[in-house]
C-alpha cells in the first residue's frame, strides 16, 4: 500500500480549505434554524408537523456539534503541523523538500460529512417545500 506525500504546504492549504467550508456550513445551518423556527411557528397547532420539525432541529444541533467536533480536530493537526514548521526554521532548505503523509482519513472525513450534509440539506428542503405549499 503506497501512501501520498505532499508539502507542508498543501497540509495547511487543505485545513484552511476545510475551516471555510465548515464555516459556510455553519452559516447555512442558522439560516435553516432561522426558517425552521418561523415554519414551527406557523405550525404550532400542528402536532404531527411539530414533530417533523424538531427531528430536523435536532438533526441541526447534531450538525452543529459535528462541525464543532471536525473543526477541533483540524485545528489541533494544524498545531501539530505548525510545531514542526518551526522546528525546520533551524534548517530551511532542507523543510522546503521534505514530505509529509497526506491526511486521507480527515479528507474521507470531510468529504463524508459533506455528503450527510448536503443529504440532510435536500430532506430538510423536501420537507419545507411541502409544509409551504
């Protein structure tokens, strides 16, 4: 089994990436809470609506708590990452050519999360799109 070697360079570059996304979701996330609570508002009579709409609340509090958890992670590589960069300061010819294993799992991770996400995004709009017709 052969594994990837890339840059110091390419490891940040993919964290930062990461971070953003994950603050993009995050954004996304209060705009659908925002909806979501006028939508419960507008079927507070409704029980069976009401909870419809709380699985959903409660799929975006665990989103949420993923990201968190996925953001914790990234940053606490990158501090790992930085350690090491200013332990080849001392030398930094020598930094600038050596290599690092890619970080396949936390890019399976991202990509997953980015899937389940985009999968709870399209429910969550199926569902409002027919409560709102």
């Amino acid at each position: 089994m052969t594994t990837d070697k890339v840059h110091l360079s390419d490891l940040h570059f993919d964290h930062r990436l990461w971070l953003n996304e994950l603050r993009f979701f995050e954004d996304q996330l209060a705009i659908f809470d925002e909806r979501l609570a006028q939508v419960i508002d507008r079927y507070k009579d409704d029980s069976e609506a009401i909870r419809s709409l709380e699985a959903f609340q409660n799929q975006i509090i665990r989103q949420r708590e993923v990201i968190d958890e996925m953001k914790h992670k990234i940053r606490s590589r990158e501090k790992d990452l930085n350690k090491i960069e200013r332990q080849k300061e001392e030398d930094p010819v020598s930094a600038n050519h050596i290599l690092f294993e890619y970080h396949t799992s936390e890019k399976e991770e991202m990509e997953t999360f980015i899937k389940l996400f985009n999968e709870m995004r399209e429910n969550y709009l199926g569902l409002l799109s027919e409560m709102l017709k």
